[in-house]
C-alpha cells in the first residue's frame, strides 16, 4: 500500500451501476486505493471489490460485518457530525495526495443523500481536484471550460447550472445553445441529444453540471 | 367531472411511495383531479388510481396500455418537445384553474429527471401555486416564508438553497441556524433533526427546498 494516493474510488450505500461499468473509469489504473464508504461496504462487495479503507462511523455496518473485513482493508474511523462519510472519504483521500475521484453508490435512494453528493461534486471539484461520480445509468461532472467528447449519434446529455453567471455554447448538440444562460428553476437542458461522433461544451463563464449516458460512454471504449 | 380544478395529483414514473402515504394527502380532497403523466399510467394502476386524464407525447405508452384505458379517463396529447410531461400536466392542470399540486413518480430513477423534477418545484411555485413532491420516503416543497410544522422528537429534516440570499432562522432543531445563509455546494443542512413535537423555519430572504421525512408526517395523521 503505497503512501501516496494518486487515483481513488468511493463507494457509497446507494445504487451503483453493474460492475463492468465501474471496472470500464477504473480497470487500468494500477494506482488506484479503494474506498468503502461506511455503508457502501456491502456495494463493495457486490462488486466483487476489496476495499484498502472503510471510513466513516460505523453507524451503517454491522459488528458482523466488520469481523469479516478482508485483512486488507483498513479501518479509518471519523465521529465528527459535519462531514458525511463521503466527504470523510474525500478528505482522507485528499490528505494523502489524491487528485482524481470516482465516486459511486450516491445517488438513486435517499433524495437528500443525493442531492447532497451532488452538492458535494461542486463542493470538491477544483483545478486541482477532478471528480466523478458513476451513476446506474450515468456519468456526473462539474465542469469550468471547455469540454469536447467522443459519441455515438443520439447519445442523451443533460446540463444544469447552480451558478447564475453560467454561459454555454454547444457543439454538436441537436437542441443548441449559443452563449446562453441556464440557471436551476429558470432553464436546464434535459435529454439533449448529440448529432454526430464528436461533442463540445465550451463555459464562458460560471460552471455546469453535466450529465452523460453511461452505457454510450462503456461502449465507446 | 368540473371544469374547474382544484387539487391535483400528477403521477410519474419513476419511484412511487406506498398507496396509503399518497392517500394520507389526497383522501379527503373530494375535488381531486387525478392526472397521469405518459408513463406514469403504470404506476397509477400501481396505486389502484383511475386518472381522470392522461397527458403526455405517449412516448412511453403502448398501444395496448391505451386500449385498456378506463373510459374515465380523457387523453389530452402534446407533442412540444419544451416541456416535459410533467410540465405539460401542470399547466394544463393551471389552464383549469388548479393551485395545488401534489406529485409523484419524479425522483429516484434517471438522475437528470429526479433533477429536473426538483428544478420544476422551483419554477412553479409561486404565492399562487403550492406544489408538494411525494417522495418514497420523503416530502419536498419550495419554501419562503414562515413554515411551523407539527412532528415528532428526531424526525430527519434537510434544506437545501439554490439562492445565494437565502437565509434562515430555525427552532426546535437539533444543528440550529440563526440568520444563516446556505447555498448548494457550498453549505446545507443534511439530516437535521427535530427535538420537540414543534419545529419552525423563517426564511429571511431566498427560498428553500425543503425535504421532510413522510413516515413522520404520515405517522402525525
């Protein structure tokens, strides 16, 4: 176990995708340190992981459990309230030096989990900090500039800005959009739809979350 | 059936809670009007609803499912790509007169819609419009004033801001905010709890998302 974590997975409680999907973001990363997120302990083994760490405070993991840990999996434990155990795994990633995340098993079940590691993703993501989160049926980012991406014709693409000073143009896209603002409540773009082989997304300003479809990303290779 | 309506329940397709959570709402609303969203059909067949309209493109429902209809139930189609069939039940629903909403079947499948259903809470409530989602396990409403709520000691309760001058005065919480301001991504309030039978928030400016827990609710009749 290396000192220095230089790529990390998170594993939440909530839905997660199939794990050809994950092994797709994480597969050749021979660097990559796993983490069990509390709960997320039981994904970690639907996905046929091991995890190097379980964080958090143990309040979704039995006794049981806990006995059975692979030997290789370390215990970090955190009581504090303020962070939940995601952004515990986050931290204690960061610590170590870690600068790229993929995060899954967030979303899908609670609704305020969900919204609230959504808010996360914009809470971490900065020039230093690029993180991931792998959804059942999708891949989220947040993203500053410019975004240019490989497709299959008719993939679904999603935005939505948290930011009033957000400004898009798109490339390739069937419903564009030429340096116009999207703000939450007021305008979204849900279920565009790529045109061709490529697609960009230049932000002139603000910042955008953006939602691909994971199944055209897995079979894009 | 009236031409004027006063109460609406709009049922989607995604994740539905138990019949008896939405009845707990809706039952004693004798001037109800019951509308399901395309492929929101199912899940009011799900709940042992008859819609008294079915709006949408019909993209998500078969030609079968359209000849079983109940002959209550009117088809009104739109086929704008603008809105989604969520949208377009609204406002058909508001070109009738309805100032209340209740919906359901919005959160908890594809990230985008539960997204984008939130968005829509946000859009359309207004001092004429009250919407409430009905969750799986939860309640959400676009606040922005004084809300005083009867509840038991440790009913879970979030708020999210998607404004930056929202600020909020709450009592009878277990992490209190005193004139406190949040914004996504960079401070909300996870897994509050209540600590007496009566709790209340004071929005100061802005407005909040409010997500209680609906076994609380339900269970305060």
């Amino acid at each position: 176990m290396k000192n220095k974590i230089q790529v990390c997975l998170i594993i939440g409680s909530a839905d997660i995708p199939k794990a050809k999907d994950i092994n797709f973001f994480v597969k050749r990363k021979n660097d990559l340190v796993i983490i069990a997120a509390d709960g997320g302990l039981k994904n970690a083994s639907k996905l046929k992981l091991i995890p190097h760490f379980l964080i958090g405070d143990f309040d979704s993991v039995s006794p049981h459990q806990l006995k059975q840990l692979p030997s290789e999996t370390k215990i970090v434990k955190f009581s504090g309230q303020e962070d939940t155990d995601i952004e515990k795994s986050i931290k204690y990633a960061q610590s170590k030096g870690c600068k790229e995340f993929f995060i899954t098993g967030v979303l899908g079940k609670r609704i305020e989990h969900t919204i609230g590691n959504i808010s996360i993703l914009h809470k971490y993501t900065n020039k230093h900090t690029k993180i991931r989160i792998i959804g059942k049926y999708s891949l989220l980012e947040v993203i500053n500039s410019s975004y240019k991406f490989r497709t299959h014709p008719g993939e679904k693409i999603s935005f939505f800005s948290f930011n009033k000073e957000t400004r898009i143009i798109t490339n390739g896209l069937k419903y564009p959009l030429n340096d116009e603002s999207l703000f939450f409540g007021e305008r979204e773009s849900i279920s565009n739809e790529t045109t061709g082989e490529m697609a960009s997304l230049e932000i002139r300003s603000g910042e955008l979350l953006l939602i691909r479809d994971l199944k055209t990303i897995t079979a894009n290779g």
